[in-house]
C-alpha cells in the first residue's frame, strides 16, 4: 500500500506538471489541466485491483502526452497480474501504438518536417520505434517474468504442502500399521502359550490322574507315568524357554531420532513386504517380525505316542507320497493335530480318536476325528478358555486355507484343515508342462 501510494504520488506530480503544456496547447486554463493531470495520475493507486482501467487512462491520456509514468508501471501490472495474456497483448500493442503515433507526430514538428514526408520519413519512424520499445517492451517483459516466477513459487509450495500432508499421512497410517502388529503380536504369542502349555499339561494332568489312582496297586507303573510328567514337564519349559529367547532376541534396538520422511516410508515398504510375503506363506512370521522356530510334520509320530502314553487310543494314518513343506505350513499342521488332541484329551477322555494326513501336491489335508466319550458326558476336569478352535482357525486362515470343525452323527467332534503351500505352488506354475503336446496330440 505504501508503495503504490507512493508511485500515485509521483505520477500526479508528473501529471500535473504535463498538465500545464496540454493546457497551453489545447487552450484550456491552466489550473484546469493541472487538476487533469492531477487525477490522471492519482489513479496508479488502483493499479493492483483494476490493471486494465489504469493501461486504458494511459492510452487515453497519450495524445496529451503526459502519464509516462502511469504507462509505464500499469503495463508492468498488467503483464505481472492473472489478466489473460491475450487480453495484456491487446493492450500492450494499443499503448505501443499510441506512442509510436505520438512520439513520431511530435519529431517532424520539433524539427519541422511537416511537409516533408520523403527523405527523413524513415528517420522519424526509426526514432518513434525506438521510443516506442524502450517505453513499452522492459515493464511487460519484467512484468511476463515476475508472473511467470510467482507461478513457479506457487506451484512449489503446493507441491511442498501437498508432500507434507502426504507424510502426514504416511505418518499416520504408519502408527497404525505398528498398532495392528502389536495387537497381532500379542494374539500370536497368546496362541503360541497356549499351543505350548494346553496340550503339556493337560496330558501332565491326565498322567498325575493315572498315577494317583495306581500309586498303591502297580508302583512299577505309577513309577512309569511319574518318569512321563517329568518328561512332558521338561518339553513344555523347553518350548517356553525357546519362545521367550525369541521375544527378548527380537526387541529393538537403542531408539535414535529419525526424520518423519524416513519412518513413514520404511514402515509403508516393511508393511507391503510382510503382506507379500505372508501371501506366499514363506519367510519369517509376519507379525513377530522373526522366524519362530517350531515343531514339523517329523514330530507328529511322538506327538502320537504321548497320547497313546496317557491312555488314549489313537490311530494315525498318512496319505500320499511324504516331502517337504514350508516351515509355517509343517507348524500349522502339527498344532492343529496338537491342539486337537488337547481338546481330546479335556473334553472326551478314553474316545478313539483317528488323524489322517493326507500329503495333496502343493497342500496338506489334516482330519481328527474322534468319537463319544467312554465316560459319557463328563470330562477331565481341565480349565478350556475357548480359544483352541479359534486358534487353529486363524493358523490356517492365515495361510489361506480352510478349516471345518464340529460335532459328528455319531456323537463324536471332528476337526479339519486343508492348508496350502505356496511356495510349491509358484513352483508348479513356473516349471514347464512337459505333457502338453501329448495331451494335444490325444485331443
């Protein structure tokens, strides 16, 4: 505001002073073409909201041959302002004219060439252009330039905003992703204690009952089943000693300050890299961060043999030609039979129980099924938090398999599970099909 009060200033000064010629030459009272002057150059104030109006006074004012100034600063404007440029080039071209029609008419009578158009006609014209281009062409070229690097800025700091509320966001989506992993974390290592402990101890449970009831009758066995508990004890800290060394193994590091930037980016890519490798159901536990160590498919005979140990008669029959399979798949396999078991062994003492393992190419089908109680109804007498089922289902959901579990017609409860590997199956898709042209051939 002070600028442009300034600059009105000194073009009403200007004004007035070329007032007083046009007021001699058009024979008006002098006073008269001061006050012109005066209001034709206040009006440079109003430059910045109505460019337009202030160039069209210039224009308007050039045959009396005052408001350089004015003409001067409102191309600028009008050249640095959001005018459409056809609309500044127009403009600009009709003052360039009026001074180049003016300052020519104005040389021949300085120099009195009224009637001479002949000879020096070209040295008026070369005169008047050169006026013409030092007054019109540096305020709209500065003017085109300003514009040009105020639009640039601009468009950077749109660019800048747009950045930060994008990390913002990153930022944002990334304390939820850590959120959700701490949440999935405690899930796991609450099924993970209770795949450990649950089956342990309930066969501890059902020895310590086996011992109690022959102590006096048969020391021989109640010295066998007491060597048992000791054993399944030992497994159980074993196990818990392995996942507790896992945990403290995985904790962080000592926390430094990290820009904005960086943790949202790498907590953007390690989440798309566990979603991708979670998919493909290989590589470290998604959700622990860590490749938890666990028991395989090798370890099901002496899971067996445990429960045959503790009484319970079971059948274990395996389908298919036996290989190999991703760790995770083999882990969730071998709860399933675990935990299966366990609920066997709490709610359905001394029924028979069947597994089938059924090895399908690139998945694993697991089947326990067990029948009605020898003791009706009542169980052993174990504390069941409900969450077994739950358990296996997420395991195998979480390699995108199927689980199915329910009471049979018989009376008995069966559980199954048909769990993929995918690693073998991108392996089957990636290797040549060397029985296409035969198939072909016989179609």
């Amino acid at each position: 505001m002070v600028l442009d009060i300034m600059l009105g200033v000194a073009s009403a000064a200007e004004c007035a002073v070329e007032g007083v010629g046009f007021a001699h030459d058009a024979r008006i009272p002098v006073a008269l073409g001061v006050v012109i002057g005066l209001i034709v150059g206040s009006t440079l104030v109003l430059r910045r909201r109505w460019a337009i109006a202030v160039v069209l006074i210039s224009i308007a004012v050039t045959p009396a041959e005052m408001g350089l100034l004015l003409g001067v600063v409102g191309l600028y404007t009008l050249a640095a302002s959001e005018v459409p440029r056809r609309i500044s080039a127009v403009l600009a071209g009709m003052s360039g004219a009026g001074t180049f029609l003016v300052t020519m008419i104005r040389f021949r009578q300085d120099n009195n060439l009224q009637d001479d158009w002949g000879s020096a006609a070209w040295e008026a014209a070369l005169f008047s252009l050169t006026i013409t281009l030092a007054v019109t062409a540096p305020p709209v070229l500065l003017g085109l330039y300003v514009r040009a690097r105020r639009r640039l800025v601009e468009s950077l700091r749109e660019r800048a905003d747009g950045l930060e509320r994008e990390l913002s966001l990153l930022a944002e989506r990334a304390e939820e992703r850590a959120e959700w992993a701490r949440g999935e974390e405690r899930t796991r290592i609450a099924r993970e204690m209770h795949d450990v402990v649950a089956h342990r101890v309930s066969l501890m449970v059902v020895h310590a009952a086996a011992l109690q009831a022959v102590a006096l009758k048969d020391p021989e066995k109640a010295s066998k089943n007491a060597a048992l508990v000791g054993d399944m004890g030992r497994q159980a800290l074993t196990e818990l000693r392995q996942m507790l060394g896992v945990l403290r193994s995985g904790g962080p590091a000592e926390e430094k300050p990290v820009p904005l930037a960086s943790v949202a980016v790498a907590a953007s890519a390690a989440a798309e890299a566990a979603t991708a490798s979670a998919a493909e159901g290989t590589g470290p536990d998604v959700r622990a961060g860590v490749d938890v160590g666990g028991p395989r498919l090798a370890e099901l005979e002496a899971l067996v043999g445990q429960s045959r140990a503790a009484g319970m008669a079971v059948e274990l029959s395996v389908e298919g030609e036996e290989r190999r399979y991703a760790a995770r798949v083999e882990q969730t396999a071998y709860r399933v039979v675990q935990e299966a078991l366990t609920n066997v062994h709490k709610h359905a003492p001394g029924a028979r129980t069947r597994i089938r393992l059924a090895h399908r190419g690139a998945e694993i089908a697991v089947l326990v099924e067990n029948g009605p109680s020898e003791r009706g109804a009542a169980d052993a007498g174990l504390p069941s938090g409900g969450n077994g089922l739950v358990g296996m289902k997420e395991r195998v959901s979480t390699l995108g398999g199927g689980f199915v579990s329910g009471p049979t017609d018989a009376g008995g409860f069966r559980v199954s599970a048909v769990i993929p590997d995918r690693t073998r199956q991108s392996a089957d898709r990636a290797r040549p099909d060397t029985d296409a042209p035969d198939r072909a051939r016989s179609a």
